[in-house]
C-alpha cells in the first residue's frame, strides 16, 4: 500500500514548476525490469552544444522516470532556463531596436551585433523563435548592406565628380560581396555560384589592369595634344599610332567589364526564382562594374574608364579638328586669292589631317559598339559615323578638297589659255567664272570665238613663210580643253541638278525623320512615361496628348508625300542628265522608298491611333463610373448614411485614380485634392459624432463585463469599440487603451486557469478531469465499504490524472480545487495543517507573486469560504494582480474633479484652440476615475467638434503611391511596399491617413 507525502514548493515568474509534487511510494516490483539506462550524461552533453529542446524532452521523462536523478535533472533545467531567460533579454532588447520611437530610426547596426549574439547563445530555438530571427536576420542583414551600398555609390559619385578615378574604382571594389549571405542561404548551386565568382574575378582584374594602366593613358594623351598643337602632319600621323594603340588597350578593358557585366545579368535572368524580383548579390556586382540605368552621369567601373576615355578622345578630337578646320580655312583663303598652287598643298594636309579626325572618330566607335553575342563589332561602326558631326565635317573637307583642287587645275588652264589667245573679253569673263554653271558656259563660248577667228586668220593669211606651229598647238590645246571643259561642264550640271534634287528632297525627308521621334514619342505616351508629380516620380500615360501628336504628324506626312510625289513626276525621264546619272537615279528612288515608308508609318500611326482610343475610352469609362460613384456619396451623405457615404466615397476615389493610370488628367487630380478631400472631410465629421455614441455605449458594456470578471467578452467589447474609434481617428482612444491594459492584465492573472474551448487539448483536458472525478467519487465509494487499499488506488489513480492536467496546464482551477478535495477527504488530519501553511504562504507572496497567491488563495476559497481572512486575501490578491480594480482615493477623486473642471471652462469658453488640451485634462480624470460619467460625457462632446476631428489631406500622387503599394502588399513584395509606405510616411501630414497607417501595420508585421 502507497502513502501520500505533500510537499510545497515555491513558484517563480520565470521557471514554472509544478506547484504540489506527490511522491508516490510504490512497491520495488513495480520496477522489476532492472535499473534504468542513465540519461543525465547525454542530456549534459546536449545542453553543452546548446541543443536545448532535445535536453528537456530528456530531462522531463529522467524527473517523470527516475526519481533518484531528480535533482541532478532540475539542476540542468535550471541552466538551460537560464540561457533561454538571456536569449529572451536579448530578444527583447532586438524587438525594441526594431521598433523605434516615432521620428528616429533602427540602430541596424546594434540590432546585427544582438542577432549574432543570440545565435552564439541558443543553436537550436523553438520554430517561432527560428521564424522570427532569421526573418529578423534577413531584414537588418539586408538593410545594412543596401545602406552600405548606397553609401558606395554615393562615395563614388562624388570621386567621379572631382575627377578622382582612381579612388572612385578602389570605393566600388568595396561592395562586390554584398548580400552574399542572402544569396548563399537561398541555395543557388554551384554552378550558379561558380560562375558569380568567375565572372567577378575578371571583372576586379580587369579593373585592376585599368589602374595599371591609367598613369600611361594620360601620359599619352599628353603628349599627342602637345604634338597636335605644335607639330607637322607627319609627325601628327606617327604619334596617333602610339596614342592609339594605349587607347584600344584602354576601350579592350570596358569591353571586358560590359561583356560581364552583361553576362551577370543573364545569370541573375536564368537563377531568379519566381517569388523573386531580384537577386542583391549579382545585380549590385552589375551595377558597381557599369553603373545604374538611368543615371545622370557614367558610374560603375566601366563608366570611369568610359570617362577616362571620353575626357581623352573629347580633348584629342577637339585639339584636330581644331588643326583640320584652320587647314581648311587656310585653303579656302588662298583659292580666293588665286593662290591655287599653295591652296591645293594645303587642301593635301587638309586631307590627311582629315584621315586622322576619321580614325580618331573609328577609335571612339570601338568603345561604344557592343553586339548582342557580348562581342564588340567592327562593322557595327559604320552605324555611328553618320551621327557624328565630326565625321561629316571631315569628309567634307576630303570632298571639297577634291572640288576645289579640279576647280584650281580647271582655273589654272584658263588662266593660261587666256595668256596665250588674245580674245578681247574673255579675261574678264574669266574674273567671275569661277562663281558657278553659267559662267563656264561664258568662257566655253569665248573659247568657240577665240578657235573661229584663229582658224580665219589662217584661211586668209597669204604668208607661206609664217609659222604656224605654235598656232596650231594653241588651236590643239583649245579644242582638247574645250572638250575637257565641256566634259567638266556636264558633270557639274548633273551635280547641280543632284544638288536641286536634294535640296527639294531634304526638307520631306526631315518631316519623315521627324515623324519618326513623333512616333515614339506618343507610343511612351500610352506605353507611360515617367513624371514628377508632387515630388513623386509617377509612371502616367497621356493617349489625349498622343492622339493631338499623332493627327498633327499624319497632316505633316501627307504634306511630305504630295511634295514627293510632285518631285517624282516633275523630272523630265529624258533628259539624258536625269536618264544617265546614278546619284540623280539613286535619289529618285531614295524618294520612293520616302513614299513608301510613308505608308507604313500610317499604319504604325493608326495602330497607336486605336492604343490611345481605348485608352481614352477607359479613361472615360471609369470617370464616368466614379462621378457617379460620388454622387452616390453626396446622396448617402445627406441621408445621414456615413458609412454608406464613406464606402461610396472610397470607391469614387479608386475610380479617380484607377483613371489616372488610363490617362493623367490635372483636373481628376484637382478633384482628388479639392472636392474629394472636402467630402471627406464633412464625412468624416458627421461619422465621427456618430461613432463617438457608438464607442460610448461599447465601452459601458465593456465595463459590465469588466465587472462581472468576463474578461474576455469584455476584451472583444473594448476592441470593437478600438477599431470604431479608428475609423474617424488616426489616434488611439487613451480611455480604450487604458481598459485594455487593464483587462490584458486581469487576463493575464486568470490565463491558464480554463482551459479554451479553442484549445487543442481541450476535449482530452476535460476527459481527464471527469476521470479524476470518477476515479474520486469510486474512491470514496470503496473507501466507505470498508476497502481502504482499493480506494488508495482509486485516489492515487485522480492524482496521476491531475499531474497529467497540471503539467501542460499547471493554473488549471478545477485541478487544483479537486487536487485540494482528494487532500481534505484522505487526508483530514494533515489537510488542516496544509491548508493554514499554503493560506499563510499565498497570504505572505501577494507582493512578490501576485498571480501564484491568487490561484492559491480562490482554490483554498473554493473549498473554505468561510476561513478567517480569506475573503480580504482574496480581494488583496485580486487588486494585485488586476483581476480586481479598487476604487479611486479621495485625493485622486478630488485630482479628478479638478481636471473635469479645467476643462469645462475651455469647453465653456469655446476655445477650439484649446480643445485638445481640454481633451487631455479629461482623458487623465477618467483614467483616475473609470466611472465618472460627467467626464467621459464632456469628453464626447469635445470629440464630436470639428476642431478636434483627425483631417487627412493627401495629394493625388500620395493617394495613388498609396494605392500601389497595396497592391504590392497584396503581391507579397513587402519591401518594396514598405519603401514607398517610408516615402509617404516621412510627410507628416500623411500620417494622419488611417489607410496608410493600416497598411504600414500589416506591412511591417511581414518584415
């Protein structure tokens, strides 16, 4: 037979032990298995790797099991309580880093450090705990190196600014590995790793063999500038071969870094998984070796060395067409002088220097061309040069050199053609024959005057001996330049009429050329383009805009092809100039190919055309929706339906911006700022008076509940009338939170003590009890009969089953109370003496451990009501661990009365200025006073005025931010989302949106 040994041991706030251990004596045979393997050396070896949950399942069943190694187990228990009593403190002190005061920001940095703090003291945390570091974790290992890198970029900027290249370089070096934990958590593959690493491996050598080489580009280009400046042509042309050579080796390296660079942008493509916008680690490595799209200014490593280039060949280029443009000049000058033979040894210079300008023109064609294979293209080059003034000039000169020097050669010949035949008139003739077509013509026909009096003089000349060779060389010489001049002559008449042809042509082609930019222009109309409204940068479409574009072009275009088509059929197909000439052929069908292109733009043109009309149609769709959406809301309004007001407000308003995404429109936006933000307003304070009454009567119900100790009902009173509140108000109800905190605390002191029928143990938990029930009364029934053993069974028997309950559940009431039953029928005698040792206990721990002494003293109450002084313990601890509220003192009372009356004079006095003040001295007298009536009725009325009502103003551009960031929370993109709520956040009077002050809530509750 067993006896029963109470023992009582003492609880804590931080280790829960069970409260009444009974130690069963049971018989040795009950054993007879043999001794028990020792446990206690594995589960110290557990809690030494910090492996602490596997420990406790350990060291509960060696207690349950093994009570000779009790104290050995409760020891260990101790330790690991301890080490989770730190890792909690740690915990905590990370949850208030996260949640810094209003206005400041995270210490991330602190926030890292407790994190690695709390991974050194606990390897292996429970799943919540897990959860919610590595979430944690992530979220500051991720701030801290997105600030590091945009601390980075920043840096580098600036040393690009001042020119500093070198060091902007070693600053980017800094962050190729950041993020590297996230993405080395996520679990690429090796593959992917492996090509991260070698792609950035080459990037750094490559940036490196740059540096080397920096020093020699500037020396070099150095020293071509000096030679440009100073030397012979001859000498220019030998220096561009060094000077090119240490620029090619230059353009090789930003080749390299640009094929990289883009090859990382491939791998990012092919690895990002689908719940991912992107992956840090490789397109930050993307962004630090070419820079950011859409900057500014070149950055990344290879937009340094594309400065260094650029800044160079820009000084190089300028320095020799400065020299081929004084040639030139120099030529032209010495042609109108008649210099002709220093005029062509000039224009020779001229072309050669030329040559340079087209080679320095192709060395800067290297670096910019970059197929889609990653490989740079020499045939891509001719893509460029048409676009580079520079080129354009130097084959200018080339061409007109030409022309001048045939023009010199050609002038030249008259000029001694003039000395030799003395035809009266043709030296002046010749003085402005060199201005165009129909002075050579005058020239050539002095020619025929001067051949047909020469070829008389020898007809009537009646002198054998004269001699005529020299005559008849002259004539000879005449007619083989009159022929050489004619042929001259209709070469230049072609040119002129090629010349006409493609002055006529030009001015159609702009339009076409134009029409194209036009184009494009209104297709990033309806595709969006990015504006800047408000201070945001907003993606807006304008299809009204691009049809006014579109319609003017299409006019433009059809002037263009009636121009085209008049030119096409005004030559004359037989004039053998027209007929025979390839250029004049070329630009015919040049103007064809005009035309045809015109048509094909007018279908580009229809298909956008019909783009921007369902744009418009949308647009106009959903305004119409919303207009009659608001005049719902106007309607609801004047019914006195707010919320109905409210809710058809919110829906006009989504329809308004739903409209700008159609189309931006100023007057929609100045509808969302003026109109609707007014109705809003008059909304807001009619829903307000409404729901002040609303929030009153719940919160008188939550009292009742309060008071008859259903804390829980009066939980969710008190939290609807929250959530009430908040509809018209930004700010919590003081009174509210105040209740709240105290009904959380009475819950807190009673948690534990019923079990919830929510509970997944609650069935079993219930089973058990009605065990330990049925098991007691059969006890008592043997007991009766006289069987003493049996019935020791049966109580022995409801005490197991109360060690079951109180183990997950060791505040269960009814447990205790039975527990205390079972003592007071088996054990009258001893039961008198433990009770009075338990009530001095609990009586003795109301201060130190309020809620241990309340359980103690109402299961004692339970079973004697009637104990000397249990009913003032009872309301003692009660009033402590705040399941009971005391009345206010006197003092209090009168502190009270003194607010309300403060107030009252400013109510009294119409002080709207003052109103919150007033708010204030009432919200403290409730406080003090839950039930004074008068207070919380003057408070209602303050509540009720305009002047104290929450406005929320928001501009159309926050409101439509707003809307896309919930569409990202909605999406799961919680970063994103949080980096736009921020950006509204940080304008102060948006914090008073309840919309973005939920949304901020639900968002940073997922990060």
């Amino acid at each position: 037979m067993g006896y029963i040994y109470l023992v009582y041991i003492s609880r804590s706030k931080k280790v829960l032990f069970i409260l009444l251990l009974i130690i069963i004596f049971i018989p040795l045979n009950l054993y007879a298995g043999g001794k028990k393997e020792d446990r206690i050396p594995e589960a110290l070896s557990l809690v030494e790797q910090r492996q602490y949950n596997d420990a406790i399942l350990i060291l509960t069943e060696i207690m349950k099991t093994s009570p000779d190694q009790f104290t050995e187990a409760q020891k260990l228990i101790q330790k690991i309580s301890i080490a989770r009593d730190n890792y909690n403190k740690l915990y905590e002190k990370l949850i208030i880093l996260l949640d810094p005061p209003r206005g400041e920001s995270i210490d991330e940095e602190s926030a890292y450090t407790i994190i690695r703090e709390m991974e050194a003291l606990d390897s292996n945390p429970n799943k919540a705990a897990v959860a919610a570091f590595s979430q944690a974790k992530k979220s500051i290992v991720f701030a801290v190196d997105d600030r590091t890198y945009a601390n980075i970029m920043k840096i580098a900027a600036d040393h690009i600014n001042n020119k500093e290249y070198p060091e902007a370089i070693d600053t980017y070096f800094g962050g190729f590995e950041l993020h590297k934990d996230l993405f080395v958590e996520k679990n690429y593959g090796n593959i992917a790793s492996d090509q991260v690493l070698d792609y950035q491996n080459t990037i750094l050598t490559t940036a490196k063999d740059f540096l080397d080489l920096y020093s020699t580009v500037l020396d070099a280009s150095k020293i071509y500038s000096d030679i440009i400046q100073s030397g012979l042509i001859s000498e220019i042309e030998r220096g561009y071969s060094d000077y090119s050579l240490i620029m090619l080796e230059t353009g090789s390296k930003w080749r390299i870094l640009k094929s990289n660079a883009a090859k990382l942008d491939v791998l990012k493509n092919l690895n990002q998984k689908e719940d991912e916008s992107d992956i840090p680690y490789i397109s930050i490595k993307k962004v630090l070796t070419v820079g950011r799209s859409g900057s500014a200014f070149q950055e990344g490593i290879a937009g340094v060395i594309s400065t260094v280039w650029d800044e160079n060949q820009e000084n190089i280029s300028s320095l020799i067409m400065s020299r081929l443009e004084e040639l030139y000049k120099e030529a032209i000058f010495n042609f109108e002088d008649s210099s002709f033979a220093a005029s062509r040894n000039i224009l020779l210079d001229a072309v050669r220097t030329a040559v340079i300008v087209v080679d320095v023109i192709k060395l800067r064609g290297d670096k910019i061309y970059l197929g889609n294979d990653l490989v740079v293209h020499d045939n891509g080059l001719d893509s460029i040069f048409t676009e580079l003034p520079d080129l354009l000039f130097a084959q200018a000169v080339v061409q007109f050199a030409a022309l001048y020097t045939d023009m010199s050669l050609q002038s030249e010949n008259i000029n001694s053609l003039v000395k030799t035949i003395d035809a009266a008139g043709v030296i002046n003739d010749l003085k402005v024959a060199r201005s165009g077509l129909d002075d050579i013509r005058v020239i050539l026909s002095g020619f025929d005057t001067a051949i047909l009096d020469f070829q008389n003089k020898k007809i009537v000349s009646t002198n054998p001996e004269m001699d005529l060779t020299l005559i008849n060389e002259t004539l000879t010489e005449l007619k083989d330049n009159k022929s050489l001049l004619e042929e001259k002559l209709f070469i230049a008449e072609v040119r002129a009429e090629e010349r006409i042809l493609t002055l006529r042509i030009r001015p159609e082609r702009i339009i076409v050329e134009n029409s194209g930019e036009s184009i494009i222009t209104a297709e990033a109309f309806i595709d969006g383009i990015e504006e800047t409204i408000n201070g945001l940068v907003l993606k807006v479409m304008r299809p009204d805009q691009a049809v006014l574009l579109l319609n003017d072009t299409k006019t433009d275009l059809e002037k263009a092809e009636i121009g085209l088509e008049d030119i096409i059929n005004s030559l004359d197909t037989n004039n053998p100039l027209e007929k025979s000439d390839v250029s004049i052929s070329t630009l015919l069908e040049a103007a064809s190919e005009l035309v045809v292109l015109i048509t094909k733009k007018y279908g580009k043109i229809e298909q956008l055309l019909n783009s921007a009309k369902i744009l418009n149609d949308e647009a106009d769709d959903v305004l119409s929706l919303g207009n009659l959406r608001l005049d719902e809301a106007y309607s609801k309004f004047y019914r006195e339906d707010f919320d109905g007001a409210r809710k058809k407000y919110y829906e006009a308003e989504s329809l308004f911006l739903k409209s700008l995404e159609f189309r931006e429109d100023e007057k929609v936006r100045n509808l969302l700022t003026q109109e609707l933000t007014k109705l809003d307003s008059d909304i807001t304070v009619s829903l307000n008076r409404q729901i002040v009454r609303e929030v009153r009567s719940f919160i008188t119900r939550g009292k009742d509940f309060y008071n008859l100790q259903e804390f829980i009902k009066a939980e969710q009173i008190f939290q609807q009338a929250q959530e009430r509140f908040k509809v018209t108000n930004v700010e919590s109800n003081p009174e509210i939170e105040n209740w709240l905190i105290k009904i959380k605390r009475a819950l807190e002191a009673t948690s534990g003590r019923e079990i919830a029928l929510t509970d997944p143990l609650y069935h079993d938990i219930i089973s058990i009890l009605n065990l330990v029930q049925e098991e007691f009364d059969k006890g008592k029934t043997v007991l009766k009969s006289g069987n003493k053993e049996q019935a020791n069974i049966h109580f022995n028997e409801a005490i197991k089953n109360i060690e079951l309950i109180k183990t997950p559940f060791p505040r269960n009431f009814k447990a205790s109370v039975m527990y205390l039953q079972i003592l007071e029928y088996t054990q009258q005698d001893a039961f008198r003496i433990f009770f009075k040792s338990m009530y001095d206990s609990a009586v003795k721990n109301i201060d130190d451990d309020p809620k241990t002494a309340d359980d103690d003293l109402l299961a004692l109450y339970e079973i004697n009501s009637d104990y000397p002084g249990i009913k003032t313990a009872v309301y003692r601890s009660g009033v402590s661990t705040g399941r009971i509220i005391p009345p206010p003192a006197q003092v209090d009372l009168k502190r009270a009365t003194q607010l309300y009356n403060q107030a009252s004079t400013i109510v009294n006095t119409d002080n709207r200025a003052e109103f919150p003040i007033a708010l204030a001295y009432l919200e403290e007298a409730i406080q003090i006073n839950s039930d004074f009536d008068a207070a919380a009725l003057l408070m209602d009325k303050i509540r009720t005025s305009t002047g104290v009502v929450s406005q929320v103003v928001m501009s159309s551009s926050d409101t439509q931010q707003l809307r896309y960031a919930e569409s990202l929370y909605i999406e799961g993109r919680y970063l994103e989302a949080n980096i736009i709520i921020n950006q509204l956040w940080a304008i102060s009077d948006n914090r008073k949106s309840s919309k973005l002050n939920d949304l901020k809530t639900k968002v940073e509750a997922r990060l």
